[in-house]
C-alpha cells in the first residue's frame, strides 16, 4: 500500500499536474492578500520638494477606451492615497495652478485591485 | 564503432528541429513583448518581456468561464472516446460476419469531412434537445474512427490464448475488455487521450454553430470573440493563443512516449 502510494506520487502526472495546482494556491493566496486597491505615492516639484493640494487622477485603461475612476489630493507631506479600486491597467495624472503637470503615466497591475505603493514620485514639470 | 560518423545527421535534426520551433518561439515572444512580426531588426529573444498581455485577455473577456467550458467539453469526449472506440474495437478483432464490409465502411466514412455532414449532424442534434449544451458539443467527437483502428491493432497485438484463457475462466466478453485488454492497452488509450482532447479542445465550427449563449461559450470562440471586441492587440491576441495552446501542450508533452507506442501499435510484426 505504501509502496503504491509512493509511485503514485512520483508518477510523472502527478508531479506536473500537482505543482500547477500548488501554484496556483500559492497565487491565489498572494492575490487574496494584495487586492485591498491600495495606490499610495507622494507629488514632488521640479526641485524634489513635497507639493500639497495636487491633484491626482486615477483613470482605468481597458482594451477599448480610457476613463477617469477617482481624484484625490496630496497631503501637506505631498503624499496621495487611493482605496478600494478594482483595476489592473491604470494611468495616474496629477497637475496643481501655477506649479505644474505630469501627463498621464501608465501602470500595469498583474491582478484587479493590486495594492500599488509607487517608490518613485510623480513629478510636476510641465506647467501649462 | 560505427561505420559512419552520426553527428551530420544529428546537426541536421537540430536544425530542423530548430526550423520547426521558430513560429511556436515567435508566439511566445509576441506574448511576451507585443513586439511587431516586421520589427526590424528582428531578434529571437525578446525586448523588455512582461506578463501583462496574458492579464490582459484574462480580464478582457470572461476567460475563466471558457476554459471551464473547454474543459468540460473535453473531458466528456475524453471519456467517451475511450468508452466507444475500445468497444468497437474489440469487436473488429473478433470473427463477424461482413467484418471486411465493415472496416471498409469505416474507412470510407473517415474520407468524408466533417463539414459535409455538419447539417444533418445539427438536425440530430436539434431532434435530442442538446443544442446549446456541453453533450451537444461533444456528441460528434464522442468516437472517431481513427482512434477505433489504434485500439483495434493494440488489442489485437495482445495474444489470442489470453483472452481464450480468460473466456475459459468464465468471463464476459464485457469484462475480458474492461479487466484484461484495456489494462494491457495503455498506450492506445494515451493515444485516444491525447487525440480525442486535442480534437475536442481546438474545435471551432462545431460550437459555433450549435452554441446560442455566451456563457456556452469555448476557447476558440472566445478567441474569435476576442478578435471581435478588441482591435490593436498583437501582444494579447498570441498571449490568448499560448493560453489556448498550453493545456493541449503539456498533455501531449507528459504523454508522448505512450502516444508515439500507441501509434506504432501493429506496425511491425512478430
């Protein structure tokens, strides 16, 4: 019985179909604790200085069209956050009168609602 | 030592070989970087590869719900196949007569392309009720011909006093197929796995035709239906079409060496 066991579990299906299903528990795991829709990232001007009172756009990229889903505004610190989004090809614009813009950037998520904690800050440049 | 030196022929496989990958490696590295077939110049391994495509046609169209369908479908015509084709089979191997009439119908019946009979198979289909249902898209693959004759010849490389000895025992003809050729007959039945799962899983006219409601739906037509929702889309299209192609790669990767034993089944004798 234990003989038959072990061949079973080193059979060549097993191994293969096994580890599939192993990574895909492990996957889905990761995604069940990173979906929360977090998006946190700090505005910064030309010279590295924190902006506050910018606004930051979250828009939704699908396969067809480009659509704004959320606005927020940066903290004194100049740090923004966004909470609960189901999305997973995102753009992030900011701009703020009289310091300037940032073009929409895109981010790509490989799962709907991934947690995004951007290490670079968005940078006001262009200030038309 | 051989007479001959064999590495010319060995370059000459890997060449080939290599030759033969080049389309599957193009797929793969459009999935990877969506990069344009007439990006010049072009290269093998690709530029700034990513994963992105594949979430892509994840979201874009309910992909989930497609592959449990195909799966389903397949299953069904995997298990049927088996079922039918080692019955037929069995019964080619014995004495009947117009046996000869018989094979010979079969034959002829495999010249005739599935396309020829697809109306009368719809009405048949229409008749039992089964349109739009997993059965309905099963139902003209459930046996094929090709996979009857592979259980055929395995079946009759098994020795004749067995299946006498068995009968002596007092077995029916039932169980001498279920408990004595079948368990000696694994490599046509990973022949009939992997035949009846590839046919099931890239068939494309049948489901169009009988399936009304989306959710029906299998892979090869959520492709055409993603062709149809979404335009400039290089990348995702070939990531759709690995998705597609995999599960049918790694069936026929785990199971080739029974496949290629079960397909040489009779081809020599003694």
């Amino acid at each position: 019985m234990k003989e038959r066991f072990r061949s079973w579990l080193s059979n060549r299906y097993t191994i293969t179909l096994g580890s599939m299903a192993l990574l895909a528990a492990l996957w889905n795991i990761y995604v069940a604790m990173n979906n929360d829709g977090i998006i946190t990232g700090r505005v910064v001007d030309r010279n590295d200085q924190p902006v506050s009172g910018a606004i930051v756009v979250l828009s939704e990229k699908s396969l067809l069209v480009t659509a704004s889903r959320a606005k927020t505004t940066t903290n004194t610190d100049g740090t923004f956050r966004f909470t609960g989004h189901h999305l997973y090809h995102i753009y992030l614009e900011t701009y703020k009168e009289g310091v300037g813009r940032m073009p929409s950037k895109e981010f790509r998520l490989y799962f709907k609602g991934q947690n995004l904690f951007l290490k670079k800050p968005l940078v006001l440049a262009d200030s038309r | 030592m051989p007479k001959h030196p064999r590495w010319p022929i060995h370059l000459i496989l890997i060449f080939v070989s290599a030759l033969m990958l080049i389309p599957f490696i193009w797929v793969l590295k459009t999935s990877l970087s969506g990069e344009n077939i007439f990006a010049y110049p072009p290269s093998i391994f690709p530029r700034n590869p990513h994963l992105f495509y594949y979430v892509d046609v994840w979201y874009a169209i309910p992909f989930f719900r497609y592959l449990v369908n195909s799966v389903i479908v397949s299953a069904v015509v995997v298990l049927a196949n088996i079922f039918f084709n080692s019955m037929a089979g069995y019964a080619l191997t014995r004495d009947f007569p117009a046996k000869k009439t018989m094979i010979l119908l079969f034959l002829s019946c495999m010249m005739i392309p599935f396309q020829v009979t697809i109306i009368p198979a719809y009405l048949i289909t229409k008749k039992l009720a089964l349109l739009n249902s997993y059965l309905g898209m099963a139902l003209p693959v459930c046996s094929t011909i090709i996979c009857i004759f592979v259980f055929k010849a395995s079946f009759e490389a098994i020795p004749k006093s067995l299946i006498d000895a068995a009968r002596i025992d007092g077995l029916s003809e039932w169980k001498i197929v279920w408990r004595i050729l079948l368990p000696l007959s694994k490599s046509a039945i990973a022949t009939n796995v992997i035949l009846a799962f590839i046919w099931s899983w890239n068939n494309f006219l049948w489901p169009l035709i009988i399936i009304r409601d989306q959710e029906m739906q299998t892979l090869p037509l959520g492709l055409s239906r993603f062709l149809t929702v979404v335009e400039d889309t290089t990348g995702a299209l070939y990531a759709f079409c690995i998705m597609v192609l995999l599960p049918g790669l790694i069936l026929f990767l785990l199971a080739q060496k029974e496949f290629i034993a079960g397909l040489t089944t009779g081809a020599a004798k003694g």
